[in-house]
C-alpha cells in the first residue's frame, strides 16, 4: 500500500470511528446540564462527562433561558441544574431574574413546571433523576411550591434538592464525587452519602450540601443508562 | 588518587542506603505495633454500636482525597479503612437504615448522649480535650433526622482538627459516621495574622467576589439562549421569553453595614495547617436569592487566602 493510500485509510478510520462515537452518544436517553455565569460553572463539566460515560446523551447549557431548561425536563432521563435558588425555584438568566419554578403564580418572569405537565401525573415520567442544586431548594414556598413534590407528582423517579444555603466549592465537589459513584452504579443514596463523607473528609464542611433531600426512590439507578419508570 | 574518591562515594552511598532502610524498618516495627488489625477495628465500631449486622466482608477500594480506602460491608453498613493506620473514618448507611425491634422515637439530647457514647468508645481521648457541639434537629430529613459535628478544640480554644460527624435517626440508630484527625502541635502554633486582620482579609476577598459577580453578570447578559427562541412557551402569565439582550439592575451586596451581618470565625487545624475560618452571612443583595453568605479560609501564619465561596 502506497503511502497516499494509507493516508487515505487512516482519514476515513478516524472519521468512521468519531461518527461511530458521536451516534452510540446520541443514542441514549437525554440528560441535559445546566449552569450560569454566577454561581459559575461548579463541577457541572464532570457531571456532563460522568453522564456521556454512563452512555446519557448529555448536552451541557450555560445561560439557559427557564423555558429551556422546562421544555427539555419532560424529555430528559437525567435533569441536573446548579444555580443560584430560593424555595420552590431555580433562579436563571437575566441575573436570576427569571424563575424555573414548581407551583403556577401570577409572577410574569416564572416559567413552571405544573403549567406545563400538569393535568396528568405521568408528563414528567421519563425522568430518573432530577438534581436541583442551588440554596433551599427544598424548602417550599406558598408562591411557587415545592420542586420535588411537584416533580415527584408529574412522574419523575428521583429528585434531588437541598435544605440550607450552599458554599461552592465545598457543594460542587460534593456533586462531583456523587456522579462519579452513580456512574460506577451506586444507588442514588448511596452516592449522595458517600459523596458527603468524602467531602467532610476532604474539606472538613460539607458547604450545606450534607441537607440533601432525596425525594421519591432513593434506590434509582442512573446505570444502566435509561429513562423512569413508565 | 581518583580511585580512592570513588571508594569514598561508594561507601557513603552506601551508608546511607543502609541508614535509611533501617529507618524504614524501625518505623515499619513501630506501626506494625500500634496498629490494630481490620477486623479488631471493625470488632471495636460493631461493639461501639452495640449490634452486628451479619457477617463483614471486603468490598473493594475507595478513593477519599489523596488517598484509596478499603471498603468493608455487612447486612447495612459500608466501613471507609484508613489503609495506613487501619483505622475505621467513616460509616455510612447505602440503603434504608433498620428500624429496631423496640424503637422508640428519641430527642436531640439524647440523640447527642448517643453519638457521645459511640465517641467514647472509638475515640478514647477525644473528649480529653474541650468539644463544641453542633447538633441539628431536622424532622423532615428521613431516616437521619439528627445531625451532629463534635468538634474537638485546646486549652487555647483553637480547633485540633479532629473533627466528627455524625447522624442519627429519630429511632437512635447511628447510620452516618466521618472522623477526620488533627495535629494538637500544629494547634499550639501561634497564628501570625490576627482574628481581625483575618476578618478584614474576608471583607476583602468578598468585595472581590462581588466584582466577580458584577463582571459575570454583564458577560452573562450577552448569551441569549437560541433554543429558547424557537420554544417560545409563555410564562405563566403569558409573557413569552424575549428574544433581545435584557440589561439588569446591577449586583449590589451591601458589605458595608458590618453590624448587619453575622460573623463567624474559627481558628483551627485542617490538612496539618493553622487556617481561619470566615464566614461572612446575612449579606443584604438585591436579588432574590439573598440574603447571601461568603465563606473564606485563610492560612494562620502567612495570611494566604486558601479557599473562598459564596452562596
């Protein structure tokens, strides 16, 4: 074989080989990863990578509007967001100005889950995981609800929130050691409280991150890779 | 003449090889001493929680910072092995704690004599030295409703850097166990940078991280979001997201009003280092995700800022 031959071979192996790549990725069930300007990127470029390796189709967003982030949760087997929160909304774009929140209000800036699931309890049933990482995103507010009993409602497996206000890095790297054990096949209790040891083990403070809620099925798997329970 | 040099090299490189290894050795003896076998240690936490769980078996290795534990586990719990000392530094619970046979719901106190007890019997020496308590009481956390962190300090009221933490459930079932070990001569260390030049370094390091904020903001408001664009779902009140760059109230944190916020700082040992511990919380902001907080740890001796954060 001539030189320009196997130059030729070698071309086409290696774009075989990344499309090869590239289509086994789009073939799995969609996780999407959202992160902001403030609070910064966290660790959310390893939570995308751990879910690509667990065999997710992830896509990482930065600056998503609300509407976004909604629209793909219904599709979304794997949700994770980390952004600046308050009870019963994650606080986005616009410096946080606009809400992806759980419960419908009469706030013209709040994009919620329940105005577009709601009326049936099964919109949201792709969804395994849904991981809400910002400052008390458990706690509920009279004005725009509860996120993981509105996610839970709709259909979702699992969902993830936090009670106390969160210090990165100390919370980010908490979420990183989590995903890291969901992809080696932890369950999802499992990996929040191994994540927690090591991070008090490491840091000594958790950063807030140790008042986790997991709603819903605390045994959920995020390997093999796949949506909720239908 | 040459010869004899490297005689002389030889034979010192040598004498140190010998030195060394039997340094080794000596300090190989002394540990093989004092260090406990896995499965005295893992005697010692089952009969420190007065219940077995089954038999214990090897699990595999687990990476915690710098360092890969061995991983033991029986019928509920999963044991974190400090593969150098064969120390036990952390117990979790992987799935639902058990509920006991004659539960009976407990308070915080006697959550705290609890976890107290297990200290006792793990940490002999622990409670040699003053503790600081933390305990939380948090009913709506399921199966480890109280959460507790002893924190061991000396004469001096300096943190060792042993710390502990602990959960329990309302049933007084231990499911969540970290300890980390300090250096009492690091603590005894005389910090150089004083708790209110610490404090004043906090101050400035949290006005850099408004800066920050402000700087990230102003990038962030030149990102639209395209996909948003083809959505165009209504808000709940029928507003459609906005297709334009949309200019925002500037980031204000209000850090000057020093009375209003709360304050807490801790000298202490973490990583064999003397650091302070700031954090700056209860700042008044203009957005709604405030009141925010600005955490910040500062090396004791040189005044190096080591770690900052904020809500």
């Amino acid at each position: 074989m001539n030189k320009s031959k196997l130059f030729k071979v070698l071309i086409v192996s290696v774009v075989l080989i990344a499309g090869a790549t590239k289509l086994a990725y789009a073939a799995g069930p969609n996780a999407h990863v959202y992160y902001y300007a403030d609070p910064g990127y966290g660790e959310t470029w390893a939570v995308n990578k751990y879910l690509l390796d667990m065999g997710y189709s992830s896509v990482r967003f930065y600056e998503s509007h609300p509407v976004t982030a909604r629209y793909y949760l219904g599709s979304d087997a794997v949700f994770y967001m980390w952004a600046h929160a308050a009870p019963g909304r994650q606080a986005t774009k616009k410096s946080g100005g606009l809400r992806l929140s759980a419960k419908e209000s009469a706030d013209n800036n709040a994009w919620s889950i329940q105005a577009k699931y709601k009326n049936t309890t099964s919109k949201l049933r792709k969804v395994k995981l849904a991981y809400w990482h910002g400052c008390r995103t458990a706690q509920t507010s009279s004005y725009y609800g509860d996120l993981d009993y509105r996610c839970s409602l709709y259909g979702a497996d699992c969902t993830v929130t936090f009670w106390d206000k969160q210090y990165p890095p100390y919370v980010t790297y908490f979420d990183k050691q989590a995903f890291y054990r969901l992809k080696r096949g932890d369950t999802v209790k499992n990996a929040l409280e191994t994540a927690k040891g090591i991070t008090y083990y490491s840091y000594g403070t958790c950063g807030g991150a140790e008042t986790y809620r997991i709603a819903g099925d605390s045994n959920e798997k995020l390997v093999p890779a796949g949506y909720g329970d239908y | 003449m040459k010869k004899i040099k490297y005689l002389f090299i030889t034979l010192t490189l040598l004498l140190m090889i010998f030195t060394s290894i039997k340094f080794i050795d000596n300090k190989n003896v002394a540990e093989a001493v004092d260090k406990p076998t896995i499965q005295e240690e893992l005697d010692r936490i089952r009969d420190a929680m007065e219940t077995r769980y089954g038999d214990i078996k090897y699990k595999g290795k687990e990476k915690m910072g710098d360092i890969e534990f061995f991983i033991y586990y029986d019928d509920v719990y999963d044991y974190f092995i400090d593969p150098y000392t064969n120390k036990i530094v952390g117990m979790i619970t992987p799935n639902k704690p058990r509920i006991p046979k004659d539960a009976k719901i407990i308070n915080k106190n006697q959550a705290i004599d609890k976890a107290n007890n297990f200290i006792n019997k793990l940490h002999k020496d622990f409670f040699d030295y003053d503790v600081d308590i933390k305990a939380r009481e948090q009913q709506d956390a399921k199966d480890r409703e109280f959460m507790m962190e002893f924190i061991q300090k000396n004469e001096l009221g300096v943190g060792t850097g042993s710390r502990i933490w602990i959960e329990v459930t309302k049933y007084g079932e231990i499911v969540f166990y970290t300890a980390v070990e300090g250096n009492t001569e690091v603590a005894k260390q005389k910090p150089k940078v004083s708790k209110e030049k610490a404090v004043d370094i906090a101050y400035r390091e949290a006005k850099k991280m408004v800066s920050e904020i402000i700087k990230a903001e102003e990038e962030a408001e030149k990102v639209i979001d395209e996909e948003a664009k083809i959505i165009m779902e209504p808000s709940d009140t029928g507003e459609y997201p906005t297709t334009e760059i949309e200019k925002s109230e500037k980031f204000e944190a209000n850090l000057d009003e020093k009375n209003k916020h709360k304050v807490t700082t801790e000298l202490t040992v973490f990583k064999n280092k003397l650091q302070w511990w700031i954090n700056i919380d209860n700042v008044e902001i203009n957005r709604e995700w405030g009141p925010m907080g600005f955490d910040i740890r500062i090396d004791a001796i040189t005044g190096k800022v080591l770690i900052k954060g904020h809500t």
